[in-house]
C-alpha cells in the first residue's frame, strides 16, 4: 500500500510540473547591436560654377608698397575623379591696392590651374596659373601677365551653392619693362552657384 501511495504522489506531482508548463529552457539575452560609424560619403565636385569674391591684397612694386581691397566675378570648371579633383577657373577683380599719391593696381585677373583632394563636402586645393595686373604709377599705366601660385578650400553649403577662401602669391620680374619687380599677395572669400 505503501507503495500504490508513493508511486501515486510521484504521478500526482509529474502531472502538476506538465500542467505548469514543464522544463523550460533557460533564455540566452542577445549581444547588444552596437551601431556602425556613419561615413560621409564623398560630394561631386564636378560642373561649371560661376559667383563672385571680395578680397584684400598688398603689394610691393620697386619702391612702392600698397595694399587695399578688391572685388569682381569668377567661373570655371571641376571635373570629381573621386578622391582627386580637377579644374580651371578664370576671375577678373577691380582693385584698390592703393601706393598713395593716385598710384595704384586698380586691374586684376586669373587664369589657373585647380588640383584638389575631395574630402566630402570640402575641397582642399592648389592652384597654379597666370595673373592679369594692371597698375597705374606716376600717371603711367603699367600693364603685365605674371606667374602666380595659391592655397584654397571650398564647402558645400548645397547642390546649388559653395563658400570658398583662397590665398594666393603672385611675382613679377620687370613687371612690364618698367625695370621694377612686382610682389602681391591677395585672400579673396568667394561664393559661387554650381550648374
């Protein structure tokens, strides 16, 4: 009888751990996702643009130096090869880098050269090219293309607009027969709408 009892209370309580759901598996949580780095993808660089930029400069020519600003348009070319950009750009500036006494470069232009590295929604580039200079000294106009090199670096505020600074170094040896040298270094804030 003993027996018919213990067997009966281990069937009893068999039947209430299955009722209860019987053996469950211990749950095993997920490693947390940990999210992934947002990598800014590179912009296209590549169009025409046209715009505008003000700058300031200053200048040694012979034995006058003279500084001021200047203001005018600019338009070119980049072609995105995809960590390189390529281009050319032409600008041409009414200035007042004044010697004193009326004397003055009152013209300025560019033809250049544009290497640069695409950095997403920045281009950092160089420039290498030829400056238009006109300057008026002692009531002579003086009139001259010379070698000029620069630095600079465009954002892209959208598709349709770009704010840029360049910083450029120009030097001419005899600067249009007049026996004197002319040195100028001008930076120019640009804004400029892409086509």
């Amino acid at each position: 009888m003993k027996r018919i009892m213990v067997a009966g209370g281990m069937i009893a309580l068999m039947a209430g751990a299955a009722q209860a759901g019987g053996y469950t598996a211990p749950v095993v949580e997920a490693a947390p996702v940990v999210a992934q780095p947002v990598v800014a993808e590179s912009g296209d660089w590549t169009g025409f643009y046209a715009g505008g930029q003000l700058g300031y400069g200053s200048s040694d020519f012979g034995a006058e130096d003279g500084d001021g600003a200047f203001g005018g348009v600019h338009a070119g070319y980049l072609y995105d090869l995809g960590r390189f950009v390529t281009g050319v750009e032409v600008d041409y500036s009414a200035a007042d880098l004044d010697f004193g006494q009326g004397n003055s470069i009152d013209r300025l232009g560019h033809i250049k050269a544009i290497g640069g590295i695409d950095q997403g929604d920045w281009l950092l580039y160089g420039t290498l090219g030829a400056a238009y200079v006109h300057a008026d000294v002692g009531g002579t106009g003086y009139n001259d293309v010379i070698p000029a090199v620069g630095l600079g670096a465009n954002y892209k505020m959208s598709d349709a607009w770009t704010l840029g600074g360049e910083l450029m170094y120009h030097k001419g040896d005899d600067f249009d027969g007049s026996g004197e040298d002319l040195e100028m270094t001008t930076l120019s804030m640009k804004a400029s709408f892409n086509f």
